[in-house]
C-alpha cells in the first residue's frame, strides 16, 4: 500500500532548483558508483540532474 501524504510532504512548486556546482558535484558521484555508462544516465535522469534536466 502506497503511503498517503502528511503535514511534512513538500510541494514541487516550493523546492528550490540545485545550485549549478551543487549538480556537478551530484554528477561526479553518480558518475563515480555508476556500473557504467548508462547506469548513470538512469540514475542521473532519475535524480533531475541529467544533462537534459538542468533547465535554467
């Protein structure tokens, strides 16, 4: 059973998008514990910090 939304559930509209440095440095850990190449572009594209994601 899926879990229901609770006081502490943050709306999409109220994160604030990642510093430019901060996904690089995600980028670099991914990358780094990555199997390889297109397990990093799924884990990457799963965290929004792809290279298609970053839309500034």
């Amino acid at each position: 059973m899926a879990a229901k939304g609770s006081a502490n559930d943050i709306a999409d509209d109220e994160l604030e998008p990642l510093a430019d440095e901060t996904a690089r440095q995600a980028q670099r850990v991914v990358a780094a514990y990555a199997e390889d190449a297109d397990e990093c572009r799924m884990l990457l594209a799963m965290l929004g910090i792809g290279p298609s994601g970053r839309t500034e």
